[in-house]
C-alpha cells in the first residue's frame, strides 16, 4: 500500500510533524489547543480518540494508514487504548507553543462558552 499525502490534502498549511509512539493501553492528550489544527493518521496499529467541542463529544477510532482526523482549534482531544504496535501520525498547523494549550477541561468548557453566542 502506497499512502500519500500532498497539502491539498490537509485543510490548513503544515508546520509541524511528529510521531505519537504510546505504550500499549496507554492514553494521553486531555487537552485542546485555542489556535491549532491537527490532522491524526494511525500509520500503523489503533487508538481511540474522545472529541469534544464543548457541547459534544464524539469517540473515533483510527486504524487505517489511508484516514486520517481533522481536529480543529478548541477541541478537548483524549486518546486511549493504543496498541502495543501503534504509531500515530500528526500533522500540526503551527509550531508548539505551550500558551496554546489548555490543559483542564473545566477551564476548556468554560472558554467555549464564552465564544459561543448567547
């Protein structure tokens, strides 16, 4: 299989790559990020991701090489049940930047609701 990935492909210029390698049913993330996109590829084994914008939260699993999922800016990420072989692909729109992140979700959820419209 032969798996490509041109910048037409992703819905915002790539900054940054790198390689999430988890210990086998580790979990990691419990965060979001105020201005960065990501785009998540499981190039090889599975994880579990929650998404959640603050009025939902959605589970996807990603397990193929040829998918990938577009996490936009204020999404609560939490990925769980890696497999022991899993290597997860990340594709970021901006270089790290530890002020972007907001790392309680209480804190998140408070956030969202005040960019909501009443």
């Amino acid at each position: 299989m032969l798996v490509s990935i041109e910048a037409k492909d992703v819905p915002f210029p790539i900054n940054r790559v790198y390689y999430i390698l988890a210990a086998e049913g580790a979990s990691r993330g419990f965060h979001a990020h105020r201005r960065l996109d990501q785009l998540m590829i499981c190039v090889k084994g599975s994880c579990r991701l929650i998404v959640d914008d603050g009025r939902e939260r959605r589970e996807v699993t990603l397990d193929r090489p040829d998918r990938g999922l577009h996490i936009g800016r204020m999404q609560w990420r939490e990925m769980h049940d890696f497999t022991a072989d899993s290597v997860v692909l990340v594709l970021a729109s901006a270089p790290h930047d530890e002020a972007d992140y907001i790392r309680d979700y209480e804190s998140f959820l408070a956030e969202t609701r005040a960019q909501s419209p009443a």
